[in-house]
C-alpha cells in the first residue's frame, strides 16, 4: 500500500466567458496568451462588432480547471485593452451555435435524409447528387445531436460557429 500526500486532480471543466474589449490590433493574441501560457485551451472564439464601433464583444468557450479560470479571469480584466471580463458559465443567458452538416446521401436515401432534418429543425441548404447540406441552429446539446443522428449516412464535413451569447431582457452582456 503506497501513501501520498497528493490532493486528487480537479476536473477539466467548460467554460464560456464573455469579454467586452477594444477593437485593435493585437487584442485577441494578448488575449490567446493569457489562455495559453495557464494552460487553458480554447475550444471556441466568437468576435463580433459592439454598438460602440471602437469595441467589440467576445465569446470564449475554454476547457480547464475552476481554479485556473478564476486566475485567468483576474489577468484578463487587468489587460489595458479588456473592459470587462465575465463568467457566463452559470448565468442564465440565451446561446446558440450554428453548424453546417454534410451528409453522405445516396438518392435512394435523400427523403429519408430530409426528414429526418425536417424532424431535427435542419434547413437544408444545398443538395449535391450524394451530398445533403444542412443548417442546424441550438445549444451546443442539440447540435451533438443532430451529429450523432447523421452519423450512421456518413458526415462527410462539419463547420460550427462555436457559442454566441445574449443576456436577457434589457440587461446588457458585458
């Protein structure tokens, strides 16, 4: 029997985190490089436009440790170029993706292949002679899936947006 003095590891968890940053050059690497030098890895990255033209908004879906985030969390809110950054993991948020899905369809199985889609909320968006196309929108939940359905025909490709995310009401998201 061996001892050892060794807390167990914390689980290597999602999380989404929402940033409202000034739109320059070089934001988003000084912001990579908080993520990396922890040992965060990005899953997604999301920047789209603010009202205000001179910032944008941000959406970093990141897998790590709790611990971690909250370190890199202070980091980010202290670099010159970062308004604010914010845990959105737990918050009561809308969030979506998007994802193209090609589907391997012989023309035998194409009605079955669009309803299939029809069922799942797809829109189809382009019909090759063995391929389907389709748009799904949803959390991150149903667009795992939609895949997981479509496996069985062959996915051929699959394009996702990675998560976007609005606060509630009149509140404003950063």
């Amino acid at each position: 029997m061996s001892t050892t003095n060794e807390a167990p590891q914390e689980a290597f968890e999602k999380h989404t985190i929402s940033l409202y940053v000034a739109n320059k050059p070089g934001v988003l690497i000084r912001i990579a490089l908080v993520f990396a030098r922890r040992g965060y890895n990005i899953d997604s990255l999301v920047v789209s436009p603010a009202p205000d033209p001179d910032f944008s908004t941000m959406n970093i879906v990141a897998s790590g440790q709790r611990k971690t985030l909250d370190q890199i969390l202070k980091q980010l809110n202290k670099l010159v170029d970062v308004v604010h950054a914010t845990d959105r993991t737990t918050d009561d948020v809308i969030h979506r993706e998007l994802a193209l899905i090609k589907v391997h369809c012989e023309p035998e199985l194409r009605g079955e292949v669009l309803q299939l889609s029809k069922a799942l909320d797809c829109e189809t968006v382009d019909l090759g002679e063995r391929s389907v196309t389709l748009q799904a929108t949803g959390n991150s939940d149903k667009l795992d899936a939609v895949s997981r359905v479509f496996e069985r025909y062959g996915l051929l490709e699959m394009i996702r947006t990675g998560k976007v995310l609005i606060a509630r009401g009149e509140t404003l998201t950063p």
